[in-house]
C-alpha cells in the first residue's frame, strides 16, 4: 500500500484536488479553520488518476473484503467513487443520503439492498467520521452486514480512529495525511517550516486557528 499511499498523494498534490496554505488557512463547512483543503471528487475529471483510484479500491476490497455482496457510496462525494467501484467489481450498488428523504418511502439508503447482504461502504473522505459511520448505522439498521469501509484520504484524528474501532468497523484508506504531507515536502509543494504548523493543526483542529 505504501506505493498506493505515494502514488494518490502526488496525484490529490498535482491537480490541486489538496491544497495546502498554512499561512491563509481555509474554513471549512463545520467552521474548523485548517492549513489544509481536500476535494477528492476533483479526481473524477481526470482518467488515468480516476484508473489508479478505483483499481486500488478493488484491490483493497478484494484483499480484505472478499465475501462482499453490494458496494454502497456515501451521499454526495462517494456516490461516483461507489458506483466505479461497483462496476468494475461487477457488484450491485446502493447509496446512502445523509438522512431519510422527507417524501415518497423516505428511504435512506436508497436501491435494493436485501437482508443479510454483506456491504462494502464506499467513502472519498473520512475527517471526523460522523457521516461515514452514520451511513454505516442506516445499512445496519436495513438489516444488511457491515464487512467494512475503504475510503481514498483519512485525515488521521485520533477521535475518528477511535470512533471506528468503537463501532468496530473495519477502515482502509488509499492514502493518509502523514503520506500527503510527505509527498508534499518532496515534491517542494509546501516547505519543510510548514510541517510544524500541519503538524500541530492535526493535534486539535477544532480550536486551531481561533482569532484567524
């Protein structure tokens, strides 16, 4: 996986999919402020890196996940990702809202997933976890069996590390932060400085920043 690890992050690097100003950092939806800004659905436009991503996913899933029956994708950004995957793997598909649709059957996991079916969960992201592991609970909740979750980039907190394992769901990700900052300082996209404030970002990113 390390060559995985490598590959994706000089990819995310190349086409400005990561972006890295720990001197103007970026706001994120939840109001986190953060040297680092990650849009893995970038990837999408892109052919040979769109190649290298679902074939690692395949790899993974069948190293790991042998026995799976369907592929789910998180709404929004691992809608595509799920369904490359699905295809590519021959599997049914299904995604998952980030909650019930207020209308019609107000499905939250939406397609024909059966009782007893063993999922793969499809993720692009995995920051905090809330929404990865939400989805997991909705599939549960169908009555379908979690086998596990791949996702292309984990930012590494602790706290999602440890609300995975406390759901016990099994997590693998194509690349991490520690591999993109690496790749980062050797390809000269940020400076070797700028590694003590991504690092420390990383320890408490929700009070990081504050007065910004």
């Amino acid at each position: 996986m390390e060559n995985v690890e490598k590959t994706i992050a000089k990819q995310l690097l190349d086409i400005s999919a990561v972006k890295l100003n720990p001197e103007h950092p970026f706001t994120w939806a939840s109001g986190w402020k953060s040297p680092i800004y990650c849009d893995n659905r970038k990837m999408l436009t892109y052919t040979a890196e769109r190649k290298v991503v679902v074939e690692a996913f395949v790899e993974v899933i069948k190293r790991h996940f042998k026995d799976v029956d369907v592929i789910a994708g998180v709404a929004t950004g691992a809608i595509a990702w799920g369904v490359l995957v699905a295809e590519a793997m021959n599997k049914p598909f299904v995604y998952v809202r980030p909650k019930p649709k207020d209308h019609g059957t107000q499905s939250q996991v939406e397609g024909d997933l059966k009782p007893n079916q063993r999922v793969v969960v499809v993720e692009d992201l995995i920051s905090t976890g809330t929404s990865a592991l939400s989805a997991a609970s909705a599939i549960h909740h169908s009555n379908a069996i979690i086998l596990g979750m791949v996702a292309i980039f984990s930012y590494n907190f602790i706290s999602a590390r440890r609300a995975f394992e406390y759901a016990d769901i099994e997590l693998h990700t194509l690349c991490n932060y520690d591999s993109l900052l690496e790749e980062a300082v050797s390809e000269n996209y940020i400076k070797a400085a700028d590694l003590d404030v991504l690092k420390e970002w990383r320890i408490n990113p929700s009070t990081w920043g504050e007065g910004l």
